[in-house]
C-alpha cells in the first residue's frame, strides 16, 4: 500500500482498514477523501482483499468540513487553498473525489464511534454498512447551518432509511442516537463503545469468507448506478449550496454554531 498523510492502511488476511488520522474530530478536505478513495482504488487492485473497514482515531468518526478553523484548511498543494467549506468551488472537487468513493468495487464497513455529521454522515453512509455504539451520533446538520445537504446524501439516506425518515433527519437537523441509528436502519450493529472497530472487523472477516467473485459480482448489482445517482445528485447539492451560501442565514447558521447557540434566521 501507499502512503498517505492523513490516513493509514493495514491489511491483515483479507481484511483491510482505512483508518483516518485527523483527531480529534477528523475534519475532511479534498485531501482526506481523495486519499481514502485512492486506497480504495489500491484495496480494490489487490485480490487477497475482500473487504474493507473505515475506521477513525480520536472523538469522532467524522465530524464533517469545518466552517471556521483557519488551522484546517486544504493541505494539498496541487488543490486549490481553503477548506472546501469556504470555497464552492472547492466542495465541487470534493464531490468529484466522493463519487470516486461510491465506484469502490468491494464492501465497505465504517465503524463509527462517535459522531458522524454533514459531510461526515455522508461519508459514513457511503459504506455498506455501519457499526456503532449508544454513544454515536448522526447527523445531517446542514439546514441548522442555513444550507442545503451535500455529499450525494438526497440520495444515499432516502435509499438507507426510507425517504421519511431521511426527510426528519434533513429538517430538524437534529442528531440520531446509536440506538435510534439501528431502530431506523441507519446502522447495522450496536456493540460497546470499545468494541466497535472490533464488531466491524468481525463483519469484514465474515464477509470475507465468501467467494471473492461472487461478492463482487453481487455487489456489483446490489449498487448498479448508484455512483452515478450520486454524481447527478452533488450537481444539484452543489448547485443549492451555491444560491444558500450567499444569504444572511448561512452566515448566521455558521457562527451560531461555532458559538454554539440557537442561530436566529431570518429568511433572507
């Protein structure tokens, strides 16, 4: 495997994991999910592996793109500079780098631990299944933020958990327990909060027991056109982040939520 800088990769038997290493919170840029779909590129050009788990260190499995911290901005040089939260432009090459994470050809378990939110939800999402504990929390934020949601989510979550439940989720922005996350089909397996990177590895190697073809060819079925859904869908997100990003109410979303207060909107 190759290296990278915010992500380590380890495979043990037919089991690799992707482990994302920005703690405490593991904010995203371009470069994070350019790395995890260029080692998932790799996982799938090596035939001992047959499936993959996405882990996380620290407090959080992804905490999205972060609106305000200058000290988390765009590391890589041949991307333009600014998180991909203060450029639209920005979040429009991400998008191209998530698609890439949706034609991974073999399953993926995101073992999530603690909260997955926005963006990071959207990438929790993109596996095939998820291992959590009570403490996990998940959330698409984005109207809380005066935004649009992202990350191909207005398909992904409609598809995961039905197009109501994902509808209460986008509007009350509210956060979704580790127990209401398997209740509505959100996750798959609620284990201790220690044993969750366990719990996903068991699933990867139970997985892994089975025929390699048979599972990519399966695979292969079960998600027919959903990388392209979800690239038809990011045009429109991007396209609503765009007009959304220009109000009063974006703006007001964002600090009240750095400052972790109601925000007051205004419709404008």
């Amino acid at each position: 495997m190759s290296s990278y800088t915010d992500i380590a990769v380890e495979k043990t038997g037919h089991v690799a994991t992707i482990e994302i290493q920005r703690p405490p919170l593991n904010f995203f840029d371009i470069s994070l999910i350019r790395q995890i779909a260029n080692a998932l590129d790799e996982i799938d050009a090596d035939p001992q592996v047959r499936a993959t788990v996405l882990a996380a260190q620290g407090k959080a499995f992804c905490a999205g793109a972060n609106f305000g911290d200058p000290a988390r901005q765009e590391v890589d040089p041949a991307a333009a500079k600014g998180d991909p939260a203060d450029s639209l432009g920005e979040i429009g090459h991400l998008y191209y780098e998530a698609v890439r994470i949706f034609r991974a050809k073999k399953p993926i378990i995101a073992a999530v631990h603690g909260a997955a939110i926005g963006g990071g939800l959207g990438l929790a999402v993109s596996a095939d299944f998820r291992v959590t504990c009570a403490e996990a929390r998940f959330s698409a934020n984005f109207t809380k933020l005066g935004f649009h949601p992202g990350f191909g989510l207005t398909v992904t979550l409609p598809e995961l958990i039905g197009k109501n439940n994902a509808e209460l989720m986008f509007y009350t922005s509210r956060r979704v327990t580790g127990e209401e996350a398997v209740q509505m089909g959100l996750a798959n397996v609620l284990v201790p909060i220690n044993e969750v990177r366990s719990g996903a590895l068991k699933l990867a190697r139970e997985i892994a027991e089975c025929s390699p073809l048979g599972l990519l060819s399966t695979r292969a079925t079960m998600r027919a056109g959903l990388a392209d859904r979800v690239m038809q869908a990011t045009k429109h997100e991007l396209a609503e982040q765009t007009r959304l990003r220009a109000t009063e109410d974006f703006k007001e979303g964002v600090k009240a939520t750095e400052e972790r207060r109601v925000a007051h909107f205004k419709g404008r």
